[in-house]
C-alpha cells in the first residue's frame, strides 16, 4: 500500500477504535499527511471530524474547506456534506439554491445519497415548488440504489397513506429492506409495528428485540436534512 493509505489507516485506528480509546489530535495528525498526498476518504474524514466536533471545537469553516478540497477531486460525500451545509445553514448562509447544486452534482452520478436529499427538498418544497409526486419518484429511485435513508421514507409514505393508498404489506417490505442495511429508524419504525400490531401480528417480544437492535445500530452521523 502507498504511504497515503497507511497514514489513512493509522488515523482510522486512532479515530474510531472499536476498544473505545479515541485519539483525535493523533488521528488528525495522520489524516492529515494522507490528506497532503491526495487520499479523499482522510480529507473527508478531516471535514467530518471539524464539523462533528470529534475531539475539537467545532469549526464549521475548517469542515467545509476540507469537503471542499475533497470535491474538487469529484468526491460525491463531499457535494452531498457541503450541500447539507447550505441546506442546514452551517457555518454558512442558508441557501438552498447551492445546497441543490451540490445534490444534483452528486445525484447526477447516480448516487443514492444526493438522490435522496433531492427527495427531501421536493417533498418539503424547500427552495423548491413542492412536488410529492417528484419526490415518490426520487425516493423509488433512490432505494433501487440501496439508500436505506429512501427506504425509510418510502415505508411512512406507504403507512401514512396521503399521497398513496395506505399499504401496510408495502411499508413493512420497506422498512424490511432499510433493516438489513442496519437503518435504526427502520427498525424502530417495524419495532412499533409490531408493538401496535399494525400490518403484522402483534408480538411485543419481537418488539423489543427490533428496539434494541435499533438501539446498538443508533450512530450519530455526520449531518442529516
């Protein structure tokens, strides 16, 4: 491996040790140098650590210079992180006009993530005429790719039943799928289903399994719309 992927690695272990021992000014350190020879994954990690506050203050500025660097290398985390940025309004203006740039660059390549935030501006109608039908569409597509974010979605469209005809079977296939890929708000979201015995027999045994696994798959990310 090139000396960028080892110092990549050395801030992994640093960072995000599974013994719960945590360095971040090591892990920035060597970040840091993988960042200097180009490695995207330590540069965007390097946004993520400013904009979480990861062993720092947080400092939306530093964050965002790093995303930025990141894509001009067409890192789609990247757009998708800076577009956050506008759409949230941290450490910069709100401004949905550029958040939507930043999701379209990125939903452009097909990825589920930039699709998604798409859905969300077109289903809320931010900075957007909202369009429900728009957003389904965003949302279908989103899933096809395997956004577990989409999935979720697709399930409470089909259990509110406002812009479909409610479909329980439909919603439960969703939050089934957003599951497997360890989305806690889909297990919690079936969790609750068989609590109240909708769309399934209800079994609080099972009910509680599914709350504590969403419990344990419960991380903190990075920015969400």
């Amino acid at each position: 491996a090139g000396n960028e992927n080892i110092f990549e690695l050395m801030g992994e272990i640093y960072g995000y040790d599974d013994s719960g021992i945590e360095d971040y000014t090591k892990a920035v350190q060597y970040y840091e140098k993988a960042a200097k020879l180009g490695e995207i994954d330590s540069i965007n990690k390097l946004g993520d650590i400013y904009c979480n506050g990861n062993g720092v203050e947080i400092d939306y500025k530093k964050g965002k210079e790093w995303y930025e660097k990141a894509a001009e290398k067409n890192s789609l985390y990247a757009f998708n992180q800076i577009g956050l940025m506008y759409y949230n309004g941290l450490g910069v203006k709100q401004d949905y006009m550029k958040a939507k740039e930043y999701f379209e660059k990125s939903a452009s390549t097909g990825d589920g993530e930039g699709i998604v935030y798409l859905g969300d501006m077109y289903y809320k109608g931010s900075g957007v005429k909202q369009d429900s039908a728009k957003a389904m569409k965003l949302y279908e597509k989103s899933a096809e790719t395997g956004n577990s974010y989409a999935m979720y979605n697709l399930g409470m469209i089909y259990y509110d039943g406002t812009l479909v005809t409610k479909d329980l079977k439909k919603t439960k296939e969703y939050w089934e799928k957003g599951a497997e890929l360890e989305n806690s708000d889909c297990i919690n979201a079936l969790g609750l289903m068989y609590e109240d015995g909708k769309g399934v027999p209800k079994d609080l045994a099972k009910a509680k399994e599914l709350f504590e696994k969403a419990y344990r798959y419960d991380i903190e990310l990075p920015m969400v719309v």
